[in-house]
C-alpha cells in the first residue's frame, strides 16, 4: 500500500503484483486513488472485433442496496483485481471502475452499458465473490488494527481501575496447554504495565478475562486475515456457495470474537466513567456509546443473516457490529485517559473546569507512576490534545475519537508507536520461561525445602547414603534403556567429539556408577533435576527433580523389594498429601501373561509399553495400537484384555491367580512372579502398609530395564497429576557397564507433581507460608548503619535468625515485620541509644517492653526457646 496521503495511489494489474486488505481499506476510504496498470490492460481487448461481432445487451454492475459507501467501493476495487486478473473482457470496465473510484462522490452509479453475453457471464460471476471478497478485505484490516490497539486500551484501563494484574504474570504455566495468543497478550500487558505504581490491588474478573478475550481476537483476525489474501488474488471458477459458506465460517468466529470485546471494553468503560465526576462526558458517553442492548441485537443480527446464509447481509451487518466495538473501546481509551490525567490536563480547561478529580486522589494520581509503555501512550494523547488547543468537552472528545479511527493520518503513529513499546529493547519484553519448566518463588521454595527436608530424613532412617551424578552422560550411557521412551532424552549438540545428553533419570547414571567403581552393594539415595522432552501437561514438565533411593547388591529374597516399597508409603504419608494408592505387579508375571496370551517373546516389550498407556486411554485404544501398529492378532489382544483388567487386594487377588487349575501356574516365570509376590505381600502386612498397596496386572511400566517388581504410586485426590512415583527392580541393568551383574531395586518420587497437590491443599486449607525462618527483626529509627550491624550481628554470633532494618519511620519497620511474619522486633531509636536498652514487640500481641541492652540477646534467646 502506498504511504498515506493526498497523493496516495495504488497501482492493481501489475505482472506479480497483488492486492491487499490495507490497499482496499485505503481505497475505499477514499484515502488512496487506483491506477489500473498499463501491461494488464494490454492484455485485455479495446473494441470489438469488426467481422462478425457478438450482439450486446444492456448491463448494470448490481452494487446490493444494503451495503454503505465503503462497502460498495471495497467491492469494486476487489471487483476490478479480479477483471484484471484474465477475464475476456474489454478495457472500457476496467477503465469504468476506476475512473468512478476515483471520484470522491457520496454515492456510487452507474449508468447500463453495452456487454456481450460472455463479458455478462464474467461480470455476473464475479459479482457475489468480488463483495464478499471486498467486505472480508474492510474487515480484516480494521480487525487487524483493533486487535493491534486493545491491548494498550486495556493496560490503560487496569491503571485507571487501579487493578490487580498479578494474575498476567501465571498465564502460562508452562503446561502447554494455554493458548499461543492468551500468552502473547498477557506478556504484552506486562509490557505497557511494566513499573507501573498505579496498578494495585482491585480484583475484576473483566480484568483477568483481557488475555483470554483479546488473544482470541488476535488468533481469529489472523485466520481471517489468511482466508482473505487468498480469495481477494484468486479467480472465480466453480465452488462459489463452497466460498461463501468458508468466507462465512471464518467471519461468524471473528464475529463472535468481536462482540465478546465489546461486552468486556463496555464494563470497563463504565467502570472508568464511574471514577471520574464529570456530568459532561457521562451525558457523552450515553448519548454516542452503544449499550450492551444495542451491541446484543446487532450481533444476533450477523447470526440470523449466516443462519438464513445471506452473506451479503451477514457481512455487512458483522462490519456494523466492528464499527460498533471500534466505538466502545475508544470510549474506553478516552475514559481511561481522562481517570488518569483529566484533572491535570483537563479539568481547568474544559466546560470551564467540567472534569473534576478529588484533590486527595487527584495528589495521589501526580506521585505515582504510569507503566513505561502506558506512560508513551498517554503523553501520544496529551500531546495531540495540546497541540490542538480545544477547550470544549465535544470538541476534544471527538479529537480523541478521531485519534483512534484507523481513517486519521495519525493512527498509522499511533500503532507504530504501540509496536515499539511491545518490541523494542527499550521497553525489553519480559522474559518467558521455557514450556516444561517453572519457577519457584519464596513460598514455593519454603513448601519444596520442607518437602525435600522430610524425604532426606526418611531416606537417612533407611541408612541411604547421598550420592551426586553429572546432569549429563554420555549418550551410549542412556540409549537403549528406556524402550520406546528414549525418545525423550535431550540430546547435546557435539562439543568436541563426545555425544552427550541429559540425564533422563538417575536410576542409569547410578547404575553406571555401581558399575564404574566396581561396587557390590550400595544403599543410596539422591534428589537432582532430569530432564524429557516430553509434551507439558499439568504435572507434567520437561526439567523436574526426581528424589530416588536404590539398594544394590545380594539380600535375602525380596527383602529389599519390601524396604523400598515400605519407603514410599512412609514418604507419602508424611508429606501428608492425602489419599493414595500403589499399583503393584511384576514383569515376570506380565512376560508370563504375554506368554500364556501367545504374544512372540520379541515382542514382549513393546507391548508392555502399550499396557503401560492403559491409565491414560481405553482397552479398545490400546488394543488398536497392538494390533495395527505392533501386529498381533485380534484373538491375542483380546486374551490380553481379559487378564489386564484383573486388580485388586494383593493377597486376595493373589490367592485367585494361585488357585489349582491357573494358567499362571503352569507358566514358570509366572509361577516364579507369584513366589516372590506371595513374600512381599505378607512382609507389607506385617508392616502395616498393604493397605496401601493394590495389585493390578494392567501396571506394565514401559522402561526396558525392569525385571522383577514394579510398582506406581498414584494420588487419588481432586487434582488430576497421574502417577506421584514410580518404581522396581533391575536386576541387569548395572551389568551393561561393567563385568559383573548386581541386582538392584529402587523406588523415584516425581516430587513436582507432588508439589502440585500441596500447593492445591493450602488453597484449600488457607495455609500461610512463610519464606523465611526469621526469628527477630532488628529495626533501627534513623540513618546509623554501624549500629544495625553490631546489633544483628550479637543475635547472629549467638545462632539467632536475624534480620536488620534502617528507617526513619517506626510504622516502616513494623510492616516489614508483619509482611515477612518475623515473631519479635528490636527496636532502637536515639531515646534507647541514650537510655542503654532497647525495645522489644512481640509482633503477633503487640506487646512491647524494654530490656537492657546489655544482655537483649539472652532475653531474646529466653523467649524463643518458650
């Protein structure tokens, strides 16, 4: 499109060129002229031929009443692309079209001129495919420049409100599951808002439904804005209610889309509007602003029209409905401006002092400070109102609308400049974390810390010994254990002839090391980051810590299968997250089962890392899997069925598969499962967790190194995480990297899953975590650091949790204390310094009393150990 202007012009015709949603816009707006290139129309025919001409007849290019003056000259700049496009047909149209384009009349005629039946045919089936085409076009450019705008309308609003936007900085958590564009928005808001004092503590769901609002905006003008470069460059042939019924499919979303902006910029208009004590603008704002009414009407207006698929009407009466939200939230924008700066800018110069803001709030307003891409923003405003010198509510007011309308020679500014702010280094996007991955804050890492400390206790009372292992191996080390998952392991790219990847579990790298240090028993335990490049879901990262603890080495029979299983009920009991359960079964009873099924031994594995998806889909999904994709007949996947659906208490269930006449018996791995099983089960009943424990032949485990017992730990609460832990015995798997084979077992806790459903528990339970374990704040009234530190420094050489502070204000020292939940305060101002004491509070009573400063430390250390 060429630059804005008097003098604009756009050429269409040209050899490789093509034409856009801006250049229509422009056109039809009357804010560029059309030239119509000489080559194209070389290639049409100027006259008749002279032997043998076709009769004519009288034809009218049909413009539908219904359609406005934009709409008509959208439809004929789209009408004449498409005649130049090599249709048979005469220069004098194209020249027709372009000429009466040009002509910057309030309406649009045409007189019947002399057609042939084949430039009729042309003309007619051009003419429903050329509107449609040419109000998608007007469409999709005034969408596009709205969804470009309100995310800058919004942040205004969340200062002027006075929001709490602490939710924008959550949306993506990292699972994958959140939407592209919610995302975007959400970091744009960030952006603008970015070192704003203004936005606060005011909760609105209207506020946190901007991102998921305006980021469906923006995915469906993108999808507009795709559909409607193809149609506008492409020739007519068959398939045209197939077009129109796509062109509507696409518009009804962006419909839907647009009204759902409209009925969220209304309220925050309102509310707004509601901030500011101004009978003027109020009276504006009724009169000129559609009400929530209006904007319902009009939308059932473009869902009847697709409904009866008049899709001319549907069109038009969806860009009435886009002018109508274009309207609103540039109402919204004013009012926000005039709640932040209407007092300064405004309030003396309008109606004479129309606009009136408190004093109090209005002084308030002038200390604090805008967001970095709201505050550019603003002064855009105030300096486009200052240079205009008005000083009527009416007048200025209708400024500002002009300001925003995509028609004004400064709107193009205005976008550029929004664009700068959400991309520039200046206003640096705030980084996003990588999907799979989180943070954890000061809270988080109290609960994580308190977790991690508990697991290491149980761990220590089983004598486990820690153990570190490098974050990555050699890649040899970790192919080819894990079955079908290894296809998660992040490989490195190759620093220097050595392939390495990260670690995927550490069960291998202990295996390894076992190997490598020639060890035959080795009780351990680890908790360290692995990493899979796995698809995010809730619970589900890509870099989680895995807390692990492994026995190796010769014990007597089941004996450590026992321990480790006992471990985990312990673990999970005292980290007191609620109801659970442990799937158990064994890999020589499933080798057993596939065997009894008649599943080739080659193909054991493989198959069981289809069961091992069984928690997750259906028998009939899996069985698909096994038979289309694994190849095993139906009458096998069907016999697999009826065993994997057996589970239940472990002794009793154990005692069916051992009664006379079981095929299990007849098997002699299974009959070995079943021996080892009967020994487990009766050690957790002697120890008091079988309770816990439910035995279910659908468990498979997918891993390949699995060999005995294999057990998952699952939460059986509200909140949906999967498995919680997971774990067996590999009784080959250290025997890879070395000469010698030592058995081995152990059990993995997935403790960010486990994270998950404490967090949801102190939701629940209203449970307040502190981040730190301060015990006193020492506060100093004034400017005297030397004294803090002697002070702090007395509490920190006698072992006390300490903290120090220097204010001139008492009230300052005493909310830091109450925000970080520190139990007492040392208070010393210059009376305390002369008097030889201090002040004690106790923060929770608000008791204070004074002791000698002599000996505070002991009578601090008296009352914490009480």
């Amino acid at each position: 499109m060429a630059e804005r202007g008097s003098a604009a012009v756009i050429t269409v015709g040209g050899k490789g060129s093509s034409l856009n949603s801006s250049s229509v816009y422009a056109i039809s707006n009357g804010l560029a002229q059309v030239r119509v290139d000489s080559s194209a129309l070389d290639r049409l025919s100027s006259t008749l031929p002279n032997q043998n001409p076709p009769p004519v007849t009288k034809f009218q290019i049909p413009i539908p009443k219904i359609l406005t003056l934009e709409e008509s000259r959208a439809f004929l700049t789209v009408l004449l692309n498409k005649l130049l496009l090599g249709s048979s047909i005469r220069t004098a149209f194209p020249v027709l079209i372009s000429e009466t384009l040009n002509c910057q009349t309030e309406t649009l005629q045409f007189e019947s001129v002399d057609v042939t039946e084949d430039e009729r045919i042309v003309l007619e089936k051009l003419s429903l495919p050329s509107v449609l085409s040419g109000i998608c076009a007007v469409l999709d450019h005034k969408s596009s420049a709205l969804s470009a705008i309100i995310d800058a309308v919004a942040a205004l609003s969340c200062e002027a409100s006075g929001a709490d936007v602490a939710a924008f900085n959550s949306i993506d958590s990292g699972d994958g599951f959140t939407a592209k564009e919610e995302i975007g928005v959400a970091g744009d808001l960030k952006v603008l808002l970015n070192g704003s004092k203004l936005v606060g503590k005011m909760k609105s769901e209207d506020i946190l439904e901007i991102p998921k609002i305006n980021g469906k905006l923006r995915e469906v003008v993108k999808s507009v804005h795709s559909s409607t470069r193809v149609e506008l460059n492409s020739s007519v042939k068959v398939g045209i209610s197939g077009t129109a019924k796509a062109v509507g499919a696409n518009v009804l979303a962006l419909a839907a889309a647009i009204h759902n902006l409209g009925e969220s910029s209304l309220y925050r208009a309102k509310m707004n509007l509601n901030s500011i004590n101004s009978d003027g603008l109020r009276s504006l704002f009724e009169k000129d602003c559609s009400s929530g009414d209006n904007l319902r009407k009009t939308y059932k207006l473009v869902l009847d029209a697709n409904f009866e698929e008049d899709y001319v009407k549907f069109l038009h009466e969806a860009n009435v409905l886009l002018g109508m939200v274009w309207k609103i939230v540039t109402w919204e924008a004013v009012l926000a401006f005039v709640a932040l700066e209407g007092g300064e800018l405004l309030g003396e110069k309008v109606n004479g002092g129309d606009v009136v803001v408190d004093k109090k709030s209005e002084k308030k307003k002038k200390k604090a400070v805008l967001g970095k891409g709201t505050g550019v923003i603003v002064q855009l405003i105030k300096d486009r109102l200052q240079s205009k010198s008005l000083g009527i509510l009416e007048k200025w007011s209708e400024d500002l609308f002009s300001f925003f309308d995509p028609r004004d020679p400064e709107f193009d500014g205005l976008l550029t400049k929004i664009r700068e702010i959400v991309e520039s280094n200046e206003s640096r996007r705030l980084p996003k974390l990588p999907k799979g991955t989180r943070d954890f804050a000061k809270e988080q890492m109290a609960v994580r810390e308190k977790a991690f400390s508990i697991i290491t206790e149980v761990f220590k009372r089983h004598g486990a010994m820690a153990l570190d292992t490098p974050v990555f191996e050699m890649r040899e080390t970790l192919m080819g254990k894990y079955g079908e998952d290894s296809k998660l392991i992040y490989d490195l790219a190759d620093q220097g002839g050595e392939l390495c990847s990260l670690r995927y579990d550490l069960t291998v790298p202990f295996a390894r090391y076992v190997a490598m240090n020639g060890l035959t028993s080795f009780k351990r335990h680890q908790i360290a980051k692995v990493y899979r490049r796995d698809n995010p879901s809730k619970g589900r990262y890509r870099e989680f810590y895995q807390c692990d603890f492994d026995i190796a080495g010769q014990y007597e029979r089941m004996g450590p299968d026992f321990e480790v299983v006992k471990i985990l009920t312990e673990l999970l009991n005292e980290l007191d997250i609620g109801d659970y359960e442990i799937k158990l079964n064994h890999r020589l009873l499933l080798d057993g089962m596939l065997e009894i099924c008649g599943v080739p031994s080659e193909k054991f594995r493989t198959i069981c890392s289809s069961i091992d998806k069984l928690d997750k889909q259906s028998f009939e999904q899996i069985k698909k899997e096994m038979v289309e994709e694994k190849g095993l007949s139906v009458e096998t996947a069907d016999r697999i069925g009826t065993f994997v659906k057996e589970r239940g208490s472990p002794l009793v269930l154990l005692s069916k598969l051992r009664q006379e006449g079981s095929l299990f018996l007849e098997n002699s791995s299974a009959k070995l499962a079943l021996d080892d099983l009967e020994i487990l089960f009766q050690a957790l009943e002697k120890s008091k967790c079988i309770d816990k424990v439910v035995f279910d032949l659908s468990l498979a485990r997918g891993l390949d190194y699995y060999t005995g017992v294999i057990f998952e730990a699952v939460f059986k609460g509200a909140t949906q995480v999967g498995s919680i832990a997971a774990g067996g015995r590999y009784d080959n798997l250290i025997g890879m990297f070395g000469t010698k084979q030592v058995p081995a077992v152990g059990v993995s806790l997935g403790i960010e899953r486990v994270f998950t459903i404490m967090e949801q528990i102190q939701k629940e339970r209203n449970q307040i975590i502190r981040a730190t374990e301060t015990q006193v704040l020492v506060g100093l009234l004034g400017d005297k650091l030397p004294l803090a530190a002697e002070l702090v420094s007395e509490l920190w050489n006698a072992k006390v949790k300490a903290e120090y502070m220097v204010h001139k204000k008492v009230m300052k020292l005493i909310d830091r204390a109450r925000e970080s939940k520190i139990p007492w305060m040392v208070i010393v101002g210059e009376r305390e310094l002369n008097e030889g004491i201090v002040k004690l509070k106790n923060i929770d009573t608000t008791q204070e009393e004074v002791i000698s400063r002599s000996n505070f430390v002991e009578e601090i250390q008296r009352r914490l150990n009480q």
